[in-house]
C-alpha cells in the first residue's frame, strides 16, 4: 500500500526518524523517482493496443470509462 502524507515542516523531522525506526516502511524520495525509457513507454502502449484489439473482437471486457474515475 502507498500513502501519502502532508506533514508540516516544524514536525517533518521527528515524525520520519520514527518511520524510518520501522522495518516494515520504505520511504521513497523524489530521487527515487526514474522516468520511463522509451521502451518501456513504447511497450506500455502496445500492451494497450493489443487489450483494445483483443476487446474489438469480443475477446477480453473492457472498463468503462465512468468505472474507471469513480475508482480514483
């Protein structure tokens, strides 16, 4: 599970040497952040294109549009 928290500077500190006493939390920084490669993008987008075709032929159900947003 991801959380994301808002933590006001003053206590910022305190509260991530806490979490960082926990075994069971990785804490990922901005640095931690990679940009896709092209490849992964390009393979991304032929995934996509294949479950689009797959739908196109009645083989696979895709979600609906609405599904989608109510699940964020």
């Amino acid at each position: 599970m991801k959380v994301t928290l808002d933590i006001n500077d003053n206590k910022a500190a305190a509260f991530l040497n806490f979490v960082k006493s926990l075994d069971f939390i990785h804490i990922q920084t901005q640095d931690d952040y990679q940009e896709p490669t092209k490849k992964e993008i390009l393979e991304s987008i032929n995934q996509g294109m294949k479950e689009v075709q797959l739908h196109k032929e009645g083989k696979k159900e895709l979600q609906s549009a609405k599904d989608f947003l109510n699940e964020l």
